[in-house]
C-alpha cells in the first residue's frame, strides 16, 4: 500500500476484515459488541458490531449491511469506514453524536463472506453467496433476491445458473436467513435500514419489487432527494434518487423491500461509486471520497428519522 494511504483507504480480504471486526471490539469495550448472527453456507461466521455509545435505556436503532454482493468491494469498505468514523467523531462532530445518542448502530460488514473471499482467490466478479445447486451443480443463490417479498418474479429467475437466481425459496440461504432473523427479532427497535451496495450512484428505496408506491412514498422521495442534494453540495458529485424499481429496474427479493415489509419504514439500498468508468473494480484511491459522500447520505437521513 501507498504509504500515505490509512487502513481504511484500502480494500482488505476477508481475514484481515475479521481481524479488524475482533480489535474493534477489544479497543472500545464498553461501546463495540460483536454479535454472532448466524453463519455462512461454508460455515464462515457471520459477525454484526453493534455501536452503543450512548447508555441510555430504549434507544431506537438503525441497522447497516454491507457485502451482500460479493463483488462490490467498496460496500464493505464503506461498513468499516462508517465505525472508524462513529467512534472517532462522535462527541466532535455534531450530527454523528446526535445520531449514536439517539440510536444504537448494527453493522454487518460482510454478509455475504464466502463469496467475498471467493473474489479475492478466484473470481473478481463473483456477484453470488456459494451454495452448491443439488440439481445441476451450478453455484450460487443472488442473495439480493432471495428474501421474501414478490419472490422469484420479474427480475429475478429461478435458474440456478444466472447471476439472480432467486434460490429454491425465500430465506433458502443462511446468509439472507440469518439476517431476517436478526431483524425479526429487533424489529420493534430497528427504525432504518440501510443496504450498500455499488455501483451507480443511486440512492434508492421501496419498492423494487413492484411498481407500487410505498405508503410513506413522499416522504423516502423526500429524504433521499435531501441526501443527494447534501452529496451534491458537498461533494460535487450526482446521486439519483427514487424507489427501486422506477430508478433501476424491477428486483423482486431484495432486503431493503422485506425490510420495509417486516415493518421498517425507513428502508434504503445506496449504490456508491462510481457511474461505470471501473465499475466494481473502483481503485482504492476513490476510497474515501466515495465513503465520505456515502456517510454524509446516512447522516442526512438518519437524523430525518431521528426527527420523526
Ligand atoms: N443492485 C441491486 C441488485 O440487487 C436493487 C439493485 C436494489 C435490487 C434494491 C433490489 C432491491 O440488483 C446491485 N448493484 O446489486
Ligand atoms: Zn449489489
């Protein structure tokens, strides 16, 4: 590594993320808890920090998940971005201690930690978990488009071999299963719900599983289009905005919609840098703008929330 850039200014592979989930813990005790929220289909577990830097009681939640696609590498660059930032700024920057004073954090960094490492030692554009299809061998299951809502329609297919193969039924993966789970059973804390993925440049909300408008449509339209005009600003850098399937295209499965059907009415997917020039093999050099404009979108809304 260039040795003007910092831990975070790289992509690191799945040990080395490991590594950083354990130390994370160990360095802030009373803040970091690690949580075992399942494993993976080879076995690899599947680790959740949760930030509570504040200790009062009832506190709300928001929830972020990072590496559902494997390929997507800046995804879980930008999990481990946003807790080295939570905990150095918090109590200096303003709207970061408003935010962890009103809500604890869950990360999931990896979600999907087979096919990530499988991008590392095999194939760069592996999209998949890496579950083996009993019928025809074929692997993997689009985690994207394995969870329950408008399953296995338009924009997903139930061929094992495409890269959205919607699985043999929702919640068939360990990986999509072990978050519903752990979603479930915090769903009266959890208010927001984040998704990263990459690339495009879109901040987007239900639904992509249908063309119906959200009940709470107007106001995610509101909230997004706030975050890309902050990113803007900012930055100097466009963000589309709108609901899933009206933006990008129809993606029946997806988290973000489940999420939003479990019961969570502020539910996003962000698709960070860039707009296509390297696509998923963005250079570790766009690392921190790219972070940096991501976490000021989840400030923006997650104080909208916060608000509410
Ligand atoms: N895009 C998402 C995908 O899974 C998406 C788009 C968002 C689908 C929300 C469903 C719900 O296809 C990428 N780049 O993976
Ligand atoms: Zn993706």
């Amino acid at each position: 590594p260039r040795s003007s850039s910092s831990f975070y200014e790289r992509y690191h592979n799945l040990e080395d993320i490991f590594y950083w989930i354990n130390k994370t813990q160990q360095d802030n005790p009373s803040t970091v808890k690690a949580i075992l929220i399942g494993s993976s289909y080879e076995k690899r577990p599947l680790y959740a920090l949760k930030l509570s830097l504040n200790n009062d009681l009832n506190k709300k939640a928001m929830w972020i998940d990072c590496g559902i696609h494997a390929r997507e590498w800046i995804s879980p660059a930008f999990c481990l971005w946003f807790v080295q930032y939570a905990l150095a700024f918090y109590k200096i920057n303003q709207d970061i201690t408003d935010i962890l004073d009103n809500m604890d954090v869950y990360i999931l960094p990896v979600m999907n930690p087979d096919g990530y490492q499988y991008t590392w030692t095999t194939n760069r554009m592996w999209r998949k978990n890496r579950s083996v299809n009993r019928s025809n061998n074929c692997i993997g299951v689009d985690l994207n488009r394995n969870f329950d809502a408008n399953w296995c329609t338009e924009g997903a297919s139930d061929e094992p071999c495409t890269e959205i193969y919607c699985g043999a039924y929702p919640e068939s993966e360990p990986e999509s299963r072990a978050v519903a789970d752990f979603l479930r059973s915090h769903k009266d804390s959890v208010q927001l719900y984040l998704s990263i993925h990459s690339y495009s440049q879109m901040l987007l909300f239900p639904y992509s599983c249908t063309l119906d408008e959200a009940e709470n449509h107007n106001d995610l339209l509101e909230m997004v289009q706030e975050a890309a005009q902050v990113i803007r600003r900012h930055y100097r850098n466009t963000y589309k905005y709108g609901s899933g399937a009206k933006t990008i295209y129809l993606a029946p499965g997806g988290s973000d919609d489940w999420a939003y059907k479990l019961g969570i009415k502020y539910s996003f997917t962000f698709e960070l840098q860039d707009r296509g020039r390297y696509g998923f093999l963005l250079p570790p050099s766009y690392i921190s703008k790219a972070c940096n404009e991501a976490l000021i979108a989840v400030k923006t809304i997650a104080l909208k929330v916060i608000e509410k």
